[in-house]
C-alpha cells in the first residue's frame, strides 16, 4: 500500500470504532411524577424474574385447587399481589366456608371442633351444586376430618351424625355402625341424637330400643313430626294400624314414603272407621284423654268437617298436655266453622285458645292471625250475601207505593223484611267488632246499612202517612 493512504485507512478505522464501541443508548423513559427515570437492562430482567416467579405460583395455586386445599391457594393467591387480585377475590367467595375452616385446622390442628367444622364443610360442598365434580372427593376429606374430630372428643355429637350422613351419602352406611354404641354413650342426647338412633334401631329391626329413643323428643321439638313416621312403622310392623295412622297422619308430608304408608294405614282402617267417633266421645267423657285423642284425630281423616269432633280432639290434645298440636287443632277447628254460618261457641272458644297457646309456646303469630281472619271475613260475606238477598229494590218500593191494594197486602212482610235487615245490621256489627277485639286492630270495616234501611222506612212511612191522609178525606 502506498505510503501516502496511511492517514486515510487510520482516520477510517477511527471512526468504525468510533460507532461500534460508544456509549449505550438511551433506556426507554418513565415518567414518576415531574421525574424522568430511565429503565435499564435489569430492570427489564427483575420485570420478568417477577412475572416468572408469579406464573409459578399461579400453577401452584391451581394445583392446590383441584386439591381442594382451599385456604393454603387463597394464600399463594394473596402473595401475588393485584395481578392475581380478581382470582383471589373469586376463590374467597366461592369457597369461603372451606377457606376459613381450613384456615381454623391450620391454626389448631388438635381441636376436635376445628376438625367438626371442616368435616362439615366438606360434606356441604359436597352436597351443593358447585361441588358436582368433586362430589367423592369432599365425602372422603369429609369422612377423615369428622373422624378426627371422634378421635380427638368421643363427645362430639354433631360429628357423629354428619359422619352418619356421609356415609350414607357414600352409600356405606354399615360403616358407621361401629360408631353407634359410642353415640349412645353421650349423655344428655340432642332430639337429633334421639331421632338418629330410633331411627337406626327400626332398621335394624330393635324395635323396643327405637321406641325408647323416639318417645324421648318432646312435641315441641322440630324432629317430633319425622319421629312419628319411623313410630308409624313401629306400629304397623306390630299390627297396630290405629296407631299407626295417627302417627303416619302427622308425617304424610315428608316423603313419598310417609305418604304411602299413611294411605296404606288409612285403608287398613277404613272398616272400623264409623265407630271411630263413639269410642273417642266415650273415652273423652271418662277424662282418657290420650285415647281419645287417639280415636278422634283418626275419626276426622275421614270426617273432616265434623265440627264438634274436631273441637273434642282439640280439647283432648290439650288435656293430655300435647300443646303444640293441640295449638294446631284448634286453628283447624276454625278452619272447619268458617263455613258453618254464625259465631258458633265452640269456634270462638277454640280462637281464644289458639291465642293463648301461641303466646305461651312464643310460636308464629301468623298463621294463628290468618285463620281468625278468614274466619270472619267469611262470616262478614255470609252476612252481607243475606243482606243483599233481603233488602227492598227502588222499584220494588215504588211499586208498593203506587197502587194501595199491593201497599196493604205487602206491609205485613215489609215489616219482616225490615226486621230481618235490622237483625243482620246489628250481627254484623257484632261480627266485625269481635274479630277487631280479638285481633286488637280494626282488620274488618263496618257497612254503612243503617242509614239505607232507615231510608226505607222513612220513605214508606211517609207513604203510610199520605194514605191515611187520603182514606180520611
């Protein structure tokens, strides 16, 4: 190369080097308030080491869901931070009883009550629609946690009746009856403890043990009703249908079961049906007051609207000391007169006591308030149909008016008819003013009749008066 290109070759390796080797480019900028911060190469790489660090722990979550651990997801979901704020938030509230009492466990591994609660918890999720798919996998959890908690308190009855119901649910009850002698054990027995055992003895065909635990719930008790199903069959199984039909009466409703048995009971009845009444009257006259509400309630399955036996039942009921049913028979006694015109005393007498027993039982006024209610606004409707079938049209009256031979012949029975309007004035008012007294508020309204029937009387009054005027001149 000639000596003279030097200069030119060196001045243009300077300025490659020049372009290649200079300092970095400017980061993008980011704006912090009035500040500019620029971002470097390791804030890019921190940017993904943390998204990396999240989309890991999002698996992990995910895992722990399909897991059914709740709680320990709902953590890794809160670590997270907002990116994952919306999924954790969903998570709380579709899973929250099992989230806290998974929580609880977590806290306290060694309490039998922690153990009851998610036991509990699994057994709901498993019967709701939202744990469809993991229906035999919550029953499972359901079944270890509930007999931890057995394990850790023999006393813990609750636990004892929902492992019950988990297993049947499993469809392996017989794994619970190891279970059933340590139950029995339990002193002072919830009407639930003493409904689950009757229960279990009728199927296992020890029927004098079942009846002792089902003669101990009281009537007030909410499990009274479904006890007297499983006493029906105690009955029946014995040949006992009189019994039975009464039990299988007050349980009809609660499933197909209850509801075949009891029509079964009902024929097996039938035959003797008529002389049900007599022996109840009978019995009720000599102060059997079991017996006979015994032969009465059967006596009006038959009968329904027989009024008296209602009221006998009811009063029977009352006196052998079954309150609460007694409470219910009276309001049927209502039920019965409301279509039996007049205030009748043995239905007066039954509202007063329906509303005595239920502030002495403190139960639902309502159903108490409604029947009286109907009860008078039907009377009130029989009362205003006779009304309006008795009282004089304008054209009759003025037809009476105009022509005397029909004024005197209808005079006589104007006159019944206005006393027959007068009658039914005042036992309206003494209708609705009773309904108003014992509802202690003016439910029903009086009609304004009494100014249109003295305008009757008015008018033919002075019809009278112009033709004895007439006749004497």
């Amino acid at each position: 190369m000639p000596r003279i290109l030097y200069p030119a070759f060196l001045f243009a390796m300077s300025v490659c080097l020049m372009s290649n080797c200079g300092p970095a480019p400017r980061g993008p900028v980011t704006t912090v308030g009035s500040q500019q911060i620029e971002r470097t190469v390791l804030d890019d790489i921190a940017d993904q080491m943390q998204i990396r660090e999240a989309t890991e722990r999002q698996k992990k979550a995910d895992q722990l869901v399909s897991r059914m651990e709740y709680y320990e997801a709902y953590k890794l979901y809160e670590a997270g931070g907002k990116p994952f704020e919306n999924d954790r938030n969903l998570l709380y509230r579709k899973f929250k009883p099992l989230i806290d009492a998974q929580k609880t466990v977590a806290e306290d591994k060694d309490s039998a009550l922690a153990h009851y609660q998610l036991g509990k918890a699994y057994y709901d999720f498993a019967s709701d629609p939202e744990g469809a798919g993991w229906e035999e996998a919550s029953l499972e959890r359901a079944s270890k946690h509930l007999k931890k908690s057995i394990k850790l308190d023999e006393n813990q009855e609750r636990a004892y009746l929902v492992l019950a119901w988990v297993t049947k649910k499993q469809g392996k009850p017989e794994e619970f009856r190891p279970y059933v002698s340590r139950l029995e054990k339990i002193k002072n027995k919830s009407d639930m403890t003493l409904l689950f055992l009757g229960a279990e003895y009728v199927r296992q065909g020890k029927y004098d043990l079942a009846m002792d635990y089902l003669g101990r719930i009281p009537d007030s008790s909410p499990q009274r009703i479904e006890a007297m199903y499983y006493q029906g069959l105690l009955h029946a199984k014995k040949g006992r249908w009189l019994e039975a039909l009464v039990n299988f009466s007050r349980s009809r409703n609660l499933n197909p079961a209850a509801k075949k048995s009891f029509e079964e009971a009902l024929d097996r009845v039938h035959v003797s049906s008529d002389k049900l009444r007599g022996q109840g009257m009978q019995a009720y006259r000599m102060g059997r007051y079991a017996e006979a509400a015994m032969y009465l309630q059967a006596f009006v399955l038959y009968h329904p609207d027989d009024l008296e036996a209602h009221y006998r039942l009811a009063r029977a009921l009352l006196n052998s000391g079954q309150r609460s049913w007694a409470a219910e028979q009276f309001l049927e006694v209502t039920r019965v007169g409301a279509g039996i015109e007049g205030m009748n005393p043995m239905v007066i007498d039954s509202i007063t006591r329906a509303l005595n027993l239920q502030q002495e039982l403190e139960s639902d006024p309502e159903p108490v308030r409604k029947a009286i209610l109907d009860y008078f606004t039907k009377q009130v409707a029989m009362i205003d149909r006779k009304y309006e079938q008795s009282i004089l049209s304008d054209q009759e009256i003025q037809i009476l008016a105009e022509d005397e031979v029909l004024f005197r012949s209808g005079w006589r029975k104007f006159n019944q008819r206005i006393h027959i309007l007068r009658t039914l004035e005042r036992v309206r008012v003494e209708t609705v003013n009773k309904a108003n007294s014992l509802l202690q508020q003016n439910v029903l309204a009086h009609k304004e009749w009494a100014a249109r029937i003295r305008s009757i009387e008015e008018r033919f009054q002075g019809f009278l008066s112009r033709m004895q005027e007439h006749r004497g001149s």
